[in-house]
C-alpha cells in the first residue's frame, strides 16, 4: 500500500527557456513522469534539491494534492533548499443577507 499524491511542477523565475525541467526529473527519479497522474512519489523532496542544485538560479515550486481530504501544499525550491506551504482553508463568516 502507498499514499498517492497528484504533483504538479512550475518555475517561477530563473527558467533558461531551454532546459525540460519534467523530462529531466524524470530521469533523477525513478519515474518516467511524475505529473500526468497521481503516484505514490516517495523520493520527491530529495529529487527536486538535486533538480535544484543542478539549476541553482531556478526557483521551482512544486505542488501537491494528497489522497486525504486538506492535504494541500506548496514546496519551493531554490539551490538544494526548500520551503514547505500547507493550505490554511478557511471559511466566510454567515451574513444573513446571503441567505437564499
């Protein structure tokens, strides 16, 4: 058994407009692709700092949607380091004006 995660990967400056950062992850991971389906990623964080060290001036963020309801998060990643984001789900306040 495994946890599935959908990835999705996109540069958010530093892009050299040559380089196919997927196809390239692809060959640092163990996958031929990471982002047409959901997969069970373990390595990600690992691969994505060599991806990263590989193109230090590259800021990527990688996105994730986990199998469990709320498990939502951003990762950016910058010359072999890296910041988490979860989602923080909030909700309006009732107003009964909006009432239909």
């Amino acid at each position: 058994m495994g946890y599935y995660t959908r990835f999705s990967l996109s540069v958010i400056s530093g892009d050299d407009h040559e380089t196919d950062y997927e196809k390239e992850i692809g060959e640092i991971s163990e996958y031929g692709s990471c982002f047409e389906d959901t997969i069970k990623w373990y390595s990600y964080q690992e691969d994505m700092k060599v991806l990263s060290l590989r193109h230090p001036n590259t800021l990527f963020k990688l996105s994730g949607v986990g199998e469990e309801s709320g498990d939502l998060w951003n990762e950016y990643y910058l010359n072999g380091k890296f910041q988490r984001c979860k989602a923080i789900v909030s909700y309006e306040e009732y107003d009964e004006s909006k009432l239909v």
